[in-house]
C-alpha cells in the first residue's frame, strides 16, 4: 500500500508541473488585440495553425486539470490509510 501511495504522489507532482507548463504555453486572451494593433501580419495558413494549438493547449489543461484533482484525492486517502490517520 505504501508503494501505491507513493506512485500517486509521483504522479501528482508529475501533473502539477505538466499543467503549470501547459499553462504558461497557452497565448492570452488579449494576444490577438495587441497583435493587431502593433501590425503584427499573420498569414492565413498560421491564424489557423495557432487557434489549433491553442484549442489543443486548452483540451490539455482540462483533462490535466482533472487528472491533477483526482490523483490529488486519491493521493491523500492512500496517505491517510497508510499512516492511520
């Protein structure tokens, strides 16, 4: 049990920093506002490409984000059986 306890423990860490990372990858809200008002040029075939990885990225942080709760859970009922408490 205490072997369990500690892969969830790994794990919940491991996802911690998976979905702070996937985070910090994502583009601001704002990103497309100040873009046009500096000039950036997007062409068309990189407007696309962006708004998939951006959809992607947030796909991401939501199946991370769930993942990071549940392990987060279960991590502290193994901790709590296996000490007793």
């Amino acid at each position: 049990m205490k072997a369990l306890m500690y892969v969830a423990l790994i794990l919940d860490a491991l996802c911690a920093v998976l979905l702070t990372a996937i985070v910090l990858l994502q583009s601001g809200k704002s990103a497309g506002l100040s873009g046009a008002i500096a000039g950036a040029s997007e062409s068309f075939m990189s407007k696309g490409g962006s708004k998939s990885w951006d959809a992607k990225l947030a796909k991401a942080t939501k199946w991370f984000g769930l993942a990071f709760v549940v392990l987060t859970l279960v991590s502290v009922i193994l901790t709590r059986s296996v000490l007793g408490q």
